[in-house]
C-alpha cells in the first residue's frame, strides 16, 4: 500500500507499509515491487514501515535456539534497504517488536525505514514501540517532533 499526500504548498510525502510474507522467495518479489515504485517516485520524501518479517543483524533476535540459517535472508534485507537508500531511524522503547507468547523467542521485525530526503524536513523522527496488547507485535509510532517531555521544574 503506498499513500501520497501533499496538497497546496504542503510537502508530498509516500508511505509504503509493508507486510513480508514469511518465504525468502515471496519476501523478494514484495521489495522488487516497492523499489519499482520508488524508481518512479523518486522526488518524495519515503518512509516505508511495517512488519518485514526479516532481521537486519542476529542481535536483533533472540531464541532458545539462534540458527545462523537467517544470513541470506539479512544480508537480502540489507540489500534491499541499501539499494533504496532508505536509513533505519532510531528506535526508542522497547528492543524487540514481536514476541512468542510463552517469550522464549523475541525479534526486531517491525520498523521504519526512512529516506535522507525525510529526516531533512523531519530531523528528530524516532520509532517508538509501544507494549503488546492484543498481537504478538509491539504497537510503534513514528514521532516527528523534537518535544522535549522531561519533567518541568516547580513554579514553571
């Protein structure tokens, strides 16, 4: 699904949200089609967010039993994000954003990935990921705002 928004003056963007099947195989075709797109959109600011079904590094899973079997599948994913240079925002909250229920396994599958041209008009964008209430995916939004929610001193 991609979304385009800009109307009168105000700054057109393209949001790509994706959802990876599991197989290497269908996961390939589905970033082949948004790297066709961004081809052909190459003057919006991107953001392309959702659930990859992929890791970028082994620190990003956890299990009782890590299979290094997953290099292909990264070093795809990265090719990918390299290829539409796209850049992996900062990420506040928790560390992980999928967990199996029993919690013996935990990966970082879910993300945003951004343009340079993005963090040009949104500097300070961060994925916050929120608890799990219902899924076994963490909630995260993309916070644009440099807000500084700290505590304010008595009498202010």
């Amino acid at each position: 699904m991609y979304y385009s928004s800009g109307v009168g003056g105000a700054t057109q963007i393209t949001i790509a949200n994706i959802y990876s099947a599991g197989s290497c195989r269908e996961k390939k075709v589905i970033w082949e089609e948004v790297q066709e797109t961004r081809r052909m959109q190459i003057s919006t600011p991107w953001c392309v967010v959702g659930d990859f079904n992929s890791i970028r590094r082994l620190g990003e899973r956890r299990s009782v039993n890590i299979n290094t079997s997953y290099s292909t599948e990264k070093r795809r994913f990265n090719n990918f994000i390299e290829k539409m240079e796209l850049l992996d925002i900062p990420m506040v909250g928790r560390k992980f954003t999928w967990y199996r229920p029993n919690g013996a396994t935990k990966c970082r599958i879910d993300r945003i990935l951004v343009l340079r041209e993005w963090l040009k008009r949104w500097l300070y964008s961060v994925q916050n990921v929120l608890g799990r209430v219902v899924s076994d995916h963490c909630a995260f939004v993309l916070n644009t705002s440099s807000t500084d929610w700290a505590p304010k001193p008595l009498g202010v």
